[in-house]
C-alpha cells in the first residue's frame, strides 16, 4: 500500500533537485506525495507535517555539515515536542552531510546521490537494505518488476582469456552497475562446442570468451555471485542449438536467449546451414525455450538495418519476429531495439522507426504473450575516438527513454577501438545511469513531434504491404500460417520480399533492394536514386514475382 510522503529542503539550503527525484520515484512506485519548496524552517515543516499526516519525511540539506547537525537536533526536539517522533524520516544531501545525518539516529536510510538509483527504488518499495536476493531477484520477469520504474542494464563482456573473463565478471557484479551480463563466446564456441575436434585453434579468442566445458560456464556463474548477483545469459549459438540451450540453462541460468529467425546462417556466414534449414531449426530453439517459460528475444531485425535495408523492412521483420516467437507459445518477448543504425539515421527518424515496431508488436500483446522493451545503442555509430562515442552512447540512451524501455541494453564507448574491459563497462554503466538519473523524468515527450509521428504511420503501413507481399506468397503455396512458415519466409527473402543491398551476390537472396537516407530516413529508391514506396519496390524494383 502506497504511503503519505512529506518533501522539503530546510534551512536555508534552496537545492531541490534530490528531494524531487526522490518524490518523482516514489509516486513512480504508488506513493503520494506532498512538496514544500526549498529553504523550509523547521517550524514549517511541523506544521504542514500535522496537517498532512506523512507516514514518511523526507529531507533535504546540501549545505554545511555543522550546520546540518543543528538542524537535526532542533528537528528531532520538534518533532518529539509536537508528538510527532514517531514519523518515519528519510535524508539526501552531498556524502559529508550525509554522514553526519547517520550518526545523528535521526533517519532510518540517507542517501547522498553516489548510490545506485535501483537502491533508491528498493528502499522505496519496503526491501530492507540487507536482503541481497530480494533486492536481485534471479528472474527477467522478477527483475524488471523489483527495479520497475528504473529499467535495468544489460553489458556484454567477453574476452580472450577465460579467467581474465571471471576475474572481470567478478569486479562487474560487485559493482553492482548493471543487472544482466551477457557472457560473449568466441566463434569456436558458438559453431563448435560439442565438436570440439573442428574447431580451428586460430579462432581461439576471437570475439569473445574461449569456452570449452560446461565447467567454464559455472565457474563465470559463481564469480557473479557477489554484489548485486546480476543475471546472466549467453548468445544462442550458430549450431546444436538445443544442446547448448540446455547446457546454459543449467549451468548460469540463462536468463533469456537471444535466437535469429533470418540469420546465423549462409545469409550472414555465421554458419553454413541454409536459409530455411536455419529457420526450422532457429524456430525448435525458440520451441524449446517457450516450453520451459524461458523468455525469448528474437535478434533480428537490426540485421537488416546493418545491411542497409530499407527502415520498412526492418521494421517488418521486428513483427514477424514477435509474431513467430507467439506462434511458437513464447509467453515472455524481450523486443531489442538497436537505435543509430543504419548510422546516418536523424533522431526525429530513428524514433519513428522504433515506435512503428512497437506499434507493430503491441498489436500482439495479451495476457498470453508479455512484451518487454530492450534499446540499445547501435554499435556502427560509435566513434572510436572515446569522447566523441561517449557522447554518443548518452545521447543514444536518452533519445531511446522516449520508449520508456524494461532494459538497456548498454554498449561500451570503446567498443569502436577495443573489446569492453570491466572498467570500460562499468564506466559506460555510470553514462548510462547518469543520463537516467537526470533526464528519465520530466522530459518533452518526443513521440509527439509531427515528423515523427507522420513516419511512424507510414513505416507502419510498408510495413504491412511487406507482410501482405508474405502472405501472398504463402497463399499460392497453401501455407496454413504464412508468417510463420519457415519454408514461406525463406522463399520471401530468396524473392527479395525481404532484402538488403548488402545482400548482393548472396546464394540465399536477392540483394536487389537499393536504399538511400533521404531526410534522415533509410528509404527504397529505384535505379535513379528517386525515393520508391515499398510497394512500388516489389512491383518494379527488383523482387520477384510472387
């Protein structure tokens, strides 16, 4: 039940930014509040607390200490004068104010702002300070609830070495900056764990950690088991993707997995598997997860924009992805939104076309199929020059709260230059909070631009001509459910329904498909350079016919 909480900055100290982030969280968690304004006397403050009633003060002072020790003492002489004592106080202030407000008893949490905002959040849903794994809960679903309105962090991390990758994993937890750290595996990992006899001694390392047992997952498992005990997961893999769902599964808990429905195949050359022996086998993944209620996120769509495909088709794809993993009984969806990609993409645009995809998936939300939001900044648009991709990653983070996402997906600043190291990835973490912690609340809402809103409806509507251009293929072949017909959707990008220009020359598609930014947007154009609607492109432009 949401409690009364009274606000004020006393004294003469006028610094209100902390107490109303403070307010503004604890309505975000069901609470009511009452502000009354900066340099407030004590004598004020008891008198609005007999008449508001607060089961809750909350008090602010950011000046000097010694003169905080004698507000404190004057304020407890008031309150227990006033017969009010019995009301709970909480404190904000810079770290020096803060300390004395802890030796004065006075308050039962104080927070000084070095403090993760998820602590905060804690505090102010009743979790006692010192209970670890009810402050991290050890589920998606129960983490995003327990930080819910803060979204939670998510960072790859993988190198070379395996124990400099547990030795990292380690100082990453008791950090305690992000909630989900995704173990990244080299190539030979990812194609070849269960045949370890192909695997090409020259790839050892490359792109990420070696892993050769199911002993090196456990043992990145325990060294997480510390701060605040983040959850763990793991790429899907390019090959035997049921036997290493399993092994994830039981040796780190794979909090969710991330699976293709297009790629890891001869499309991408991340495996030599066809187009649609990829998709049947990506969808008994996707099976296999759904029937034990693991979440599943689709990493699909953001292949396309890596290609340069044009923004309809992405978003298209971000529907089919959602609609196969329901059609598959996937009952938690984790929708990844890779902004800045392609890079030239404006702002205004790439908003556009990440709220189409919402629109898109949303439509298939229900009781049965829960929708949770992932953004994350795109990794061709960083510099590798670091201020400049710090900046970046900032200004990705902020642009992508307009969707008021479940989880960031963080993307370390170097990442242009070198592989994240556990520093780099805690200091990305602290960007990204810090963007949070300011700009999360009280900004214009974005989505409401014209420009924005005139082409998220019209994404939404190629989108549609893409997916109609689907079904129609799946009707002449008597498909019961095109979009989810993997032999249907490997014809539709082997017709170039679905295409990319990075394509070209691929035995799997057409690679016909020409597109240029044009006002910010990535659009189909037609030999000329002239922008084309979707369906102009599959009439003349280079797909099949259907």
């Amino acid at each position: 039940m949401g409690k009364r909480i009274l606000g004020a900055a006393i004294g003469q100290c006028v610094h209100v930014a902390g107490v109303l982030n403070f307010l503004g969280l604890a309505r975000e968690c069901g609470h009511e509040t009452e502000f009354l304004g900066a340099a407030v006397s004590i004598d004020e403050l008891i008198g609005a607390a007999r008449e508001y009633a607060p089961d809750l003060l909350a008090v602010s002072y950011r000046l000097t200490p010694a003169t905080a020790v004698e507000l404190f003492d004057e304020l407890r002489q008031a309150l227990k004068v006033s017969g009010l004592e019995h009301i709970r106080a909480v404190f904000g202030g810079t770290p020096p104010v803060v300390e004395q407000a802890i030796k004065s008893g006075l308050f039962e949490a104080a927070f000084s702002g070095e403090e993760n905002v998820q602590d905060v959040v804690a505090y102010l849903r009743g979790v006692p300070a010192d209970a670890a794994t009810v402050k991290n809960p050890g589920t998606l679903v129960e983490r995003v609830a327990a930080r819910s309105p803060y979204p939670i962090l998510r960072h790859h991390f993988g190198l070379p070495s395996l124990e400099e990758t547990i030795s990292g994993a380690t100082r990453i937890a008791e950090s305690g900056m992000l909630d989900v750290l995704s173990i990244g595996p080299d190539q030979n990992t990812q194609f070849s764990f269960f045949r370890p006899d192909e695997m090409d001694p020259r790839q050892d390392g490359a792109g990420g950690v070696p892993l050769r047992k199911a002993e090196d997952l456990e043992a990145l498992y325990q060294a997480t088991r510390c701060g605040n005990y983040p959850l763990l997961r793991v790429y899907a893999g390019t090959r035997d993707l049921i036997q290493w769902a399993q092994l994830v599964q039981d040796t780190i808990k794979n909090a969710w997995a991330a699976i293709p429905l297009f790629w890891y195949s001869k499309l991408d050359g991340r495996s030599n598997r066809s187009l649609v022996d990829a998709i049947r086998e990506n969808h008994q993944a996707i099976k296999w997860h759904a029937d034990r209620n693991i979440p599943v996120e689709i990493n699909d769509p953001h292949h396309w924009s890596l290609r340069d495909a044009s923004d309809a088709v992405a978003v298209a794809d971000a529907y089919l992805s959602a609609y196969n993993a329901k059609a598959l009984g996937v009952t938690t969806y984790v929708a990844q939104l890779m902004w800045n990609t392609p890079p030239a993409l404006t702002p205004a645009m790439d908003l556009a076309k990440m709220l189409a995809k919402m629109d898109l998936i949303k439509t298939l939300a229900g009781p049965s199929f829960r929708v949770i939001t992932e953004c994350r900044a795109g990794l061709a648009s960083f510099s590798p020059k670091t201020d400049f991709a710090k900046g970046q990653l900032a200004a990705s983070t902020m642009l992508s709260l307009a969707l008021k996402p479940d989880i960031i997906h963080v993307v370390a600043f170097c990442e242009a230059n070198h592989a994240a190291t556990p520093e780099d990835i805690i200091e990305s973490c602290g960007i990204v909070h810090g963007v949070l912690k300011n700009v999360r609340v009280g900004m214009p809402d974005y989505t409401l631009d014209p420009a924005v809103q005139a082409r998220r409806n019209e994404l939404a509507h190629e989108a549609q001509t893409i997916l109609d251009a689907i079904r129609a293929l799946g009707g002449q072949a008597d498909s019961a459910d095109p979009l989810a017909d993997p032999a249907v959707l490997a014809r539709a990008v082997q017709t170039g329904i679905l295409d990319a220009p990075h394509l070209v020359g691929n035995s799997e598609a057409r690679g016909l498909m020409a597109t240029r930014i044009i006002d910010g947007a990535c659009r189909s154009v037609d030999s000329s350079g002239r922008p084309i609607s979707e369906q102009e492109r599959l009439k003349g432009s280079g797909a099949r016919e259907i």
